[in-house]
C-alpha cells in the first residue's frame, strides 16, 4: 500500500509538473537533437520575416503619407501620378504581411481595416460629403484602406483631369481631407502592431513555443492556412471568378479601379505565402527554420517525395498556371472563364496539401475540446 | 441450467468494493459534467451551432436551447444522489438515459469513453449498488422503528450481494481493454508505429521525456506496450500476485495518456475503476474510515444479510437482460467484418469497438451545389454552416459527409434551388500516408440514402493494413 502511494504521489508529481506549457527557462544546448527546435522556428519567423515585414511596410506607408501631402497641397495630375505609384508600393508589400493576422493585427483587425474590397463607394461619398466619420466604426471598413483609395484616385472621374478636378473643386477640402484621414488610419494601426511586435509580442510569440490549439506555432499555422484559403485563394480569384455563386462577379475583382493589378497581387501574395513556408528571410534569400524544415525534420516521407517537396511542387505549377493567364480582368470576360478556373483548380489543390497532409503531419490543433484520436 | 453456472449465481461476496465503486463513479461524473459546463463547452458544442450531426436513427435527439443546461443540471444531480447512494436505482436511470441523451445530441462529441459511460450507467441499473454505505440504507434503517411505514425492502442494508454483480463489471471493463488491445495489432501501429510517431514527437515540450518522444524506438516501445497493456491488463489485475503491480502500471498509463493526449476524464475513471479488482478487504478499510468520518453506523456496514431479489421473476429478466448486453458488447466490435474494404478507411463500423488512438486522420472536404434545372453550380463555405470542430469531424467520415450533403440540399432547396445536386470534392490522410481522394467526386449524394449498407460511394484505399 505504501509502495502504491509513493509511485502516485511520483507519477502525480510529474503530471503536476507537466501541465505548465510555456517553460522557457532552459536556454542550454538540446541534449537530443533529433527533437526540432520550435524555439528557432518562431525565431525566424518573427524576427526575419514578420517584424522586417511589417518595418518595410510601415516605410511604404510613410512614403504614401508624403504623397499624399504633396498632392492634397498641390493637387495636380503630375502629383497625382506620384500618389499613385506610392499608393501601388505601400499596396504591394501588404500583400507580403497580411496574412499574419495574429496576434498584435489580430487585435486591431488590420486586415478588416486595410483591405476589404470591393469599396462601397456610397458610403464613401457620403463620409465625404457629411464631413462627419468615425472610421474606427466596423460599418466604414468597406469606405476605406487601400480599396477606398482605389476608388479615390483612379474611380471618382473618368480621366486624370477631371479626379484633379475634384480634388480642386467645391469639395476639393473635403476629398483632400478623406484622403489624409484614410492614409493617416492605416499608419496609425500599423504603427500599433509593429510597435507591439518590438515592444514585447516578440518575445511573448517566440516563448509560448508549445504544442496546444493556443501555442504560438499552432496558432499562426491556422492563421496562415486561413489567410490561403480565404483570402488569397478565394478572394483574389475564387469569388471574382464566381467559384461559390455560380457567375463571374467582375465588380470583386482587387484594384478594382485601377485595373491590371489583381493578378500581379495574387501572385505577391503566392511568393509570400511560399516564401514563409520555406523560412525564406523578409530581406534577401537567406532562408532559415521553417514548415518545410519542421516537417523534413519529421521525416515524413510519403509516396517516394518528400511532403514539402511536393507543397513546393504545387506551389510553383500554381504560380506558373496563374502567370500564363492574361489579366484577370481580360479572363473574366469570358463565360464561362474556363483558363481562370483551371487556374484557380491549380491553386486549390494546395489547400488539403496545407490543410490535411502538413496539419496532420504536424499535429496542428484545430480547436480545443476532449478527443480519443478517432 | 448447467449446475455451475446456478452454483456461480448463487454465490455471493462483499457488498462494499460496489459501494466504493459507486461513490467515485457518481463523484466522478459529477466532476466530468461540472468540467464540461466550465468551459463553456454546453453553450459552444450544444446550443451555438444551429447543425447538429445525429447518430443514424436518432435524429430525434437534438439539443434543446437552454434547456439543455437543465439536462446537464439534472445529469449532474443524479451524479450526487448516485454518490450519497439516495433513491439509487431513480438516480442511476436518470443519469443513464441524460447522460446517454447528451451524448447522442451531436454525433460530433463522440467518445469511446462517453460510450463507456452509457454502457457502464446502464449495467449499474441492474446492480444492487446502493444497498450498503448510502443513503438509502440509513433512512431505510431509520424507518424500521416507526410505525407508520415500514422500510421499502430494497432499500435495506445488506453486507452481502451476488458475486456476479460485482464481477458483471471486471467482465465489462475486460471486454474495454481486451478489444483496445486487439484493435492495436495492425501493421499500422505495430509494425509503422503508427499514429505514435506523428503524436509524439509534437509533445517535445512535456517536462523530463518531451525529448526522448521524437526518438523513433520510444515510439516503437510506445505503441508495443501499449497493445501488451491493454490485452493483459485485466488478467493480471485479476490474478491476486500480480495485482498490485497492474494497478501502478494502470496508474502510470493512464497518467501518461491523460499528459500526452486531450483525453479528458477518461484515465481518472480507468484508474478508478480498477480499484474494483482489489479484494473487499481494502474496500472495507476505505469505507470504515468514511463511516467514521460522516457518523454512518457501523451496525449497518455488518449486517449480515445477504441481498435477495424483492421479486424473483423480475430478477430473472434482470439477468436475462444483462446476459444479452454482454452478448452485444462481445458481437458488436466485430460488424466491421461484414463490410468490405479497409475499416480505418471506411470508418464502417468502427465506432462503440474500442478502437481508440488508432489513427491519425484528416480530411478536407468541398462541397459543390449544382442547380439541375438551370445548371448553375456554385461551391460552400463550410464555416457557414459548420464549428470548427464539426467541420473537421465531417471531412473524414462518410456518415458526417452524407448527413451534411442532405443538410445542404435542404437548405438550397429552401433557397429556391431546384433539383439541387450536391458533390464533394474530398481529400483524405490517413497515419502519414498522403493525402488521396475520399469521397467519389461524380456521387450526386443529394440522391444516396444513408443506411447501414455498405458505402460505395467511398473510393477505395490504395494501401492495405494488415491485421484485425
């Protein structure tokens, strides 16, 4: 009887131990390695690809705020052009963070306040025209971000002239104004996250280095997937090409009135997309941990390939299938666009590639409740 | 009747191991029911998702809005007048069938463990658990002086009851440990250590062995003990020489499942249970110091008597119905013989078989809608319709896929959709094998009946994984 309590008051013990799930207190060298340094994957992560991301992003957005000074000082097409070309850099590197909706973003909601497209240009000439917004109100995130923007420099009049125009006529001080506001809110919740990420969330996403539906890797695993699915997946191409309604929905489509554009963000957004799962640096091709470490290091290999080769493989003929397409534009005018959607079938095959074989061979959780591994 | 069999039904042993075994079970549920409404999980599992995945044939049972926290209440209730042994045998009906309510409400939570409990709560209706150390007894004691009313019967103490009761349960716990011990000799798990090896190497951050989990022969020892314990476990728990060295090794288990895997309560009951192969020795140790504590006269713990049947024909229906549960509790795990093509594939008759653990599964499923009158197709968003969780139960179970294909036709239908054809365009991987289609993508499965025939409409497995 004694015996059987000491060994329950051992195995207790233990179990007591054990339950604490964000122990960092160990920085000595891992005695096994075979075991995969997760510590390392959030390094890189964070530190080489998400904080230099949202650090050049910031920068784009700053040079977007000097534009658009100069043009709502001197409102003229020549400065116009200037805006434009900053508003398409600052819009082009979003396309590199967006998908990292955790955390810090996740908290302000960057991605709903930045670019939820198509703009709802009713609400937009109306905030114009009231002078009154508030745009932290979730009902303005249609009227602003870079789709609003879209609209205010490429969508208001029919040529350059006649934007100008507006920017110089009766309500040129109001649309100048809806301009600076929209710019200086993007900088603002910006500023917030890469602040939060410098200020501590660094340190906070690279410790909670577990494995549970709340750890760091989990979590922006899930994120990550999501951001594919949903955004880049279906909202660049699957909605605008009415994959989930049944008819082409062109008036959906990115960059809406600029034109030309939706393809080449889809495909920045690609390379980003692959570009984190190969743990390529932000800055240049140096390329550390990564999904594609992790599972190689799991050793999974299946049908004679490696798994992360074979996510590489459909990432690059994705990419390939999507460059042959003329503009998006063009493809949709086609009914049924039939080159568009065998793109997008191209692009949809990597979702179960991420979602069942990298999640499960990862042991990624999805949510938290009681299982018995049925 | 074979004259061993009536020797052996009428032999009879100590009362107190049922009693021990009744209070941890009533305080244990208790708890598990108490931990299940802490989380919050009745409001997220039961009355938020407006799609409940139902059990074939039971799609009546569904959750009833707020009133299903009054289903766990009285759920919970039961648990505590189980524990105090109080109106034993109304107790432990009400727990069976609200217990086996809430879990038939969403085919989603099943559990092997829940199921346990169902069966287990059903076999103790039929035991005479609250007939020493409850309630019942002491109130039953204190009528026998009064006039007025005399002491129902069954509610009598007694130190004795028929040995069968008690071995009614060894038997059922056996039968749980013996057929998760068969469902582990694949190839699968003993010859791949599979799912272990993709488990446990992502539990690198549990303290002292988190290393050791990636090591690829831990997890070859992992998955041999494993089959080992669960097919000898009951039989050394049984054998008096070996039983205190099967207990730790139960304790031990069933703590390193419980560290290693979201299991919930189920090692705690496991480890509790066990206590019932000990001799009544050690139960009356327990339960005498418990008397002392709460003042419950010792006169009652040695009564004597022996615990007789208040009406002998409903006895014999009694037994007659627990030799027949016995006999679908050894039956039932083998149906998935008469279906063919790969169980773990299939998932034909793969549940209430104690087969857990077994595999690492996901899947991926994409629903296409087409319109058969004007031909327009269009695909869905799952998250619409679907948690989280249910959505990941349904990618890879042909009987979730089937019941939501209906729930959309329903709901196009309802739309204004006409002739709503419903497709599935599904991935499936099973134990590190990659993914590979599931479901036939050109099945129309608005127009296939769900029944307990084979699916053909699953497209087969390209591997092969011998063993039962």
């Amino acid at each position: 009887m004694k015996k059987i309590v000491g060994i329950l008051t051992l195995v207790l013990f233990i179990y007591a131990c054990s339950s604490d799930d964000s122990t960092i207190d160990d920085q000595g060298p891992d005695p096994i390695p075979s075991a995969f340094d997760r510590t390392a994957l959030l390094e890189n992560w964070a530190d080489n690809i998400i904080i230099p991301g949202y650090i050049d992003f910031t920068s784009k957005l700053s040079s977007l705020e000097s534009s658009t000074i100069l043009f709502t000082t001197q409102p003229n097409e020549s400065n116009l052009e200037t805006l434009r070309a900053s508003w398409l850099d600052a819009y082009t590197t979003w396309q590199r963070v967006s998908m990292f909706e955790t955390g810090p973003a996740e908290a302000v909601g960057l991605r709903l306040n930045v670019n939820i497209f198509p703009a709802n240009v009713t609400t937009i000439e109306d905030n114009i025209t009231s002078g009154a917004y508030d745009l932290n109100l979730s009902s303005n995130r249609s009227a602003k971000g870079f789709p609003a923007l879209d609209y205010l420099l490429y969508g208001i009049a029919s040529d350059d002239a006649s934007i100008v125009a507006i920017y110089t006529g009766g309500q040129g001080a109001q649309y100048r104004q809806y301009l600076q506001d929209l710019v200086t809110d993007m900088q603002t919740l910006t500023a917030t996250v890469l602040a939060e990420w410098q200020n501590g969330f660094r340190d906070t996403f690279v410790s909670n280095n577990g494995a549970s539906s709340t750890a760091s890797l989990d979590r922006l695993v899930n994120d990550y997937i999501f951001y594919y699915e949903r955004h880049l997946r279906a909202g660049k191409m699957g909605i605008p090409g009415g994959v989930f309604s049944g008819s082409v929905e062109s008036g959906n489509i990115e960059g809406l009135y600029a034109g030309n554009l939706s393809k080449q963000f889809f495909l920045v957004g690609l390379d980003a997309v692959q570009d984190f799962f190969n743990g390529r640096a932000y800055n240049g091709n140096a390329q550390g941990e990564s999904l594609n470490t992790y599972l190689d290091a799991l050793n999974v290999i299946k049908d004679g390939a490696d798994l992360s080769a074979i996510i590489n493989s459909q990432f690059n003929t994705a990419r390939q299938s999507v460059q042959e397409l003329g503009n998006f534009e063009q493809e949709l005018q086609n009914n049924p666009p039939t080159n568009f959607l065998n793109a997008y079938d191209e692009v949809q095959r990597i979702v179960p590639l991420l979602k069942v074989d990298m999640v499960s061979a990862l042991s990624i959780s999805i949510d938290f409740a009681d299982a018995d591994g049925d | 009747m074979n004259r061993h069999l009536q020797t052996y039904l009428n032999s009879h042993t100590e009362a107190a191991p049922l009693a021990v075994f009744r209070v941890f079970f009533g305080v244990l549920m208790f708890v598990s029911i108490l931990r299940f409404w802490s989380y919050g999980w009745i409001e997220k599992f039961y009355i938020a998702p407006d799609f409940h995945f139902s059990f074939y044939g039971f799609s009546w049972v569904r959750p009833l809005g707020e009133w299903t926290y009054l289903l766990f209440g009285i759920c919970a209730a039961s648990a505590i007048m189980i524990t105090l042994g109080w109106k034993y045998r109304l107790a432990m009906i009400t727990f069976f069938l609200s217990f086996t309510y809430i879990e038939l409400m969403d085919k989603t939570m099943y559990l092997n463990h829940y199921y346990f409990i169902s069966i287990l709560s059903f076999l103790l209706i039929f035991l005479p658990a609250g007939n020493y150390f409850s309630l019942d007894t002491l109130l039953s004691a204190g009528k026998v002086g009064s006039r007025k009313r005399t002491s129902k019967a069954s509610k009598r103490a007694t130190q004795y009851i028929p040995r069968w009761t008690l071995d009614s349960i060894k038997l059922l716990l056996g039968i749980v440990y013996v057929y998760a011990g068969l469902a582990k000799l694949n190839s699968d798990w003993l010859l791949n250590a599979m799912p272990l090896k993709i488990w446990l190497p992502s539990k690198f951050d549990i303290p002292l062995i988190g290393d050791l989990l990636g090591q690829e022969w831990v997890q070859y020892a992992f998955s041999w003990i494993g089959a080992g314990y669960d097919l000898f476990i009951p039989f050394l728990l049984l054998w008096k020489p070996t039983r205190t060295f099967a207990f730790v090794t139960v304790v031990i288990f069933h703590i390193l499942t419980r560290v290693l895997f979201p299991i919930g309560m189920f090692p705690y009951i496991m480890i509790v249970s066990a206590f019932i192969f000990f001799d009544a020795s050690l139960h009356k140790k327990v339960i005498y110091a418990f008397a002392k504590a709460v003042k419950y006269p010792k006169q009652l713990l040695e009564t004597t008597t022996i615990w007789q049947p208040v009406s002998i024909k409903k006895y014999k229906i009694s037994l007659a119905v627990i030799a027949i549960f016995f006999c679908i509790q050894l039956l039932l795990p083998w149906r998935y013989a008469l279906y063919p093509g790969e169980l773990f594939w299939t998932e034909e008759g793969y549940r209430f078989s104690w087969r857990v653990m077994l595999m690492e599964k996901s899947g991926y499923a994409q629903f296409k809608i087409k319109d058969g009158v004007t031909g327009k197709r269009f695909y869905v968003n799952n998250a619409d319709f679907l948690t989280p969780l249910q959505e990941k139960q349904m990618s890879f179970q042909p009987d979730f896929i089937l019941e939501y294909a209906h729930y959309l036709r329903d709901h196009f239908t309802a739309q204004g959709h006409q002739n709503v054809e419903v497709y599935v365009e599904s991935y499936v991987a099973l134990n590190g094998r990659l993914s590979t289609t599931y479901i036939d993508p050109a099945v129309n499965l608005a127009e296939i009946k769900e029944s307990f025939t084979h699916k053909h409409w699953i497209k087969p497995f390209n591997d092969e994984i011998k063993g039962l």
